[in-house]
C-alpha cells in the first residue's frame, strides 16, 4: 500500500509541477528535491473508504489523470 501511495503522490506531482511551468511559473529544481511524495495524511490505515467508482471513472482524462486542483480551492477535499 505505501509504494502504491508513493507511486501515486509521485505521478501527481509531477503533473502540478508540469502544470506550473507550463504556465510560465517558475519551479526551482532546489525545492522540489526537498519535497517528499510520501505522505500518509490521505490514506486511512484503520478502517474502510467508500468509493463511488463510477464518478471518479468519470473524471478521469485520455491519459487515465484526475484533474489537478487549481488555484483558489483551498478548502479541504476541494477538487477532489
């Protein structure tokens, strides 16, 4: 389960920071080696999730990607 975390965190990273320079941000290649895909604040390790298979199939885009949040979705579970 971890691997498929890291894996996952990992693969999504790489898709923001794609994003952000593709518009013309800059992303110092400095802090993303300081940043680490292996949180655990999204996995739950002491009982079951529920998911609507249907609607996070829907989602999904040509290459098999949930949308990245944007820009102002602060709010917990926002975009997700």
């Amino acid at each position: 389960m971890t691997n498929a975390v890291v894996c996952w965190h990992t693969e999504y990273m790489g898709l923001a920071v794609g994003e952000l320079r593709t518009a013309g941000r800059g992303v110092d290649a400095e802090v993303l080696a300081h940043i680490s895909p292996a949180r655990s604040s999204v996995v739950n390790y002491y009982g079951s999730t529920t998911v609507d298979y249907e609607r996070e199939l829907a989602q999904l885009d040509d290459q098999g990607h949930r949308p990245l949040r944007t820009a102002g979705m602060d709010e917990p579970g926002a975009g997700l």
